[in-house]
C-alpha cells in the first residue's frame, strides 16, 4: 500500500513587494507553526508576478461557459488548479488603502468562476452558502493573514472582513488582522517583531490542528503594540526619512 500524499499548503501572497512583503514574515511563521504539527508540501504565489488579465464582467463563467471563464492566455487556470486542489490556502497580503492590493483584487474578480453562481440569495443576514467553490476539496480550509500601518485596526480591517464574509461566509475562514506592522519594521523593533511571529507560530499550530485559531490569540494579534505616543513620534520619522531620501 502507498503511502498517504502530504498535504498541500498553498500562500497566495498578495503584496506587490512580493518575498520582501512585511505581511509575508508572520505568515512565513504561521506556515512553520502548520508544518511543525504536520508534514507538508507549501506552494507560494506572488501575485504581483502573475500574468492577470483583469475580469471583463461578461458573467459567461456563471452561464454560457459555466464554471469556466472565457478569458485565455494568462496564469488565471494555473492559479485556479492550485487553490482548487489545495489542502489549506493562506491569503497574505498588506492594506494600503482600505482594501486589498489592486493585482489580488483583479485575480480575486477572475476567480468568480469556481464559486456558486448568485441566485438572488439575501443579502442580511450572510448566508454562509452565498458563494461556496462549485466543487470544494473535503477538508479544505481558508485562513488570511493582513496587516495595516493605522492603530484604528477595527475601521481599517472591517471592509476587507466584510467582503470575505460575504464571498466565503462568515465563519467559514480563519484570519490574523496586524496592526502597526509598518511602524514596527521602521523603528527597527526586532524583539516586538519576533513577538509577533510566535504568535503567529501558534496561530498556524492551531490552525492545522483544529481548523481554528483561538479567539484570544486573533484578539492578541489585533491589539497595537505600540502606545500611540510612539507610534506617532515613529510615523513622523519614518516619513520624515522619505522626505530625504527623496532630497539626496
């Protein structure tokens, strides 16, 4: 008899810095506290290295061609058959301005054929089957991991809850949402960084255990370091450098 095929782990890395993306570094350690539990195969894809053509809202996906979308010659069929047939899949990306960075959101949109087509379901309360994977892998389970440079995490991180919600049901993923990550990195804050990376160690140890992370560890991460004293006094000088660099 054969032995059993390791699982899949699949990170979709939304940051257009790609591998220098500060978001990637706590997910980085949420995948070493997933394989520390279980052996594992991981696949990263850098979206911003993509060929993503962006969705012409033709709806063919959800009628003519169902399942299926029309548009050929770019990397989206590559990408679907990854998270198709994927174990865990690991969204990471930053926010800058209130959403998702622009290339994940054209590769999300793309996306549109491999969820149940809208059949005029209600919007309030959310219905976890409003967008459920046509043909969902047994087991399969989503977990994002985001980051923000504001305090305000609640304001920040709530559009972007919301319209995952609504895509995939409320309940039916796992996140992390990090504030101060920005100001963190730029005050050189090594020891508070690393913090943050053990939890989210646990986060992945959890996640592949259970298939949940335990709210107050998901509280812990979304609590500001930082007093906002110093977060203030470190943004001014961060921004403040940028000004010379561009001056040298």
């Amino acid at each position: 008899m054969s032995a059993k095929a390791p699982e899949k782990i699949l990170v979709i890395n939304g940051s257009p810095k790609c591998r220098g993306s500060l978001t990637l570094k706590l997910t980085d350690a949420f995948i070493e506290g997933m394989l520390s539990v279980r052996d594992c195969t991981v696949q990263y894809i850098n979206v911003s290295e993509k060929k993503i053509k962006p969705c012409t809202g033709c709806l063919s996906c959800w009628g003519r061609t169902e399942g299926e979308c029309v548009i050929t010659g770019d990397d989206i069929p590559e990408i679907r058959d990854s998270i198709l047939s994927s174990d865990y899949v690991i969204e990471s990306f930053p926010i800058y301005f209130f959403g998702m960075p622009g290339t994940l959101k054209v590769m999300t949109d793309r996306l549109l054929g491999i969820m149940c087509t809208f059949s005029g379901q209600e919007i309030d309360p959310i219905k976890t089957e409003r967008h459920a994977l046509r043909s969902p892998k047994e087991g399969q389970r989503l977990a994002l991991i985001t980051s923000c440079g504001f305090s305000e995490s609640g304001d920040v991180f709530e559009p972007v809850m919301k319209q995952y919600d609504l895509v995939f049901g409320k309940g039916k993923y796992s996140y992390l949402c990090v504030p101060q990550l920005k100001a963190l990195a730029q005050a050189g804050s090594g020891q508070r960084l690393e913090k943050l990376q053990a939890l989210a160690r646990e986060a992945g140890a959890q996640f592949i255990s259970s298939g949940k992370i335990a709210p107050e560890l998901v509280q812990t991460l979304s609590n500001p370091i930082l007093s906002q004293k110093t977060y203030r006094v470190l943004m001014e000088k961060f921004w403040h450098d940028e000004k010379d660099e561009v001056s040298k």
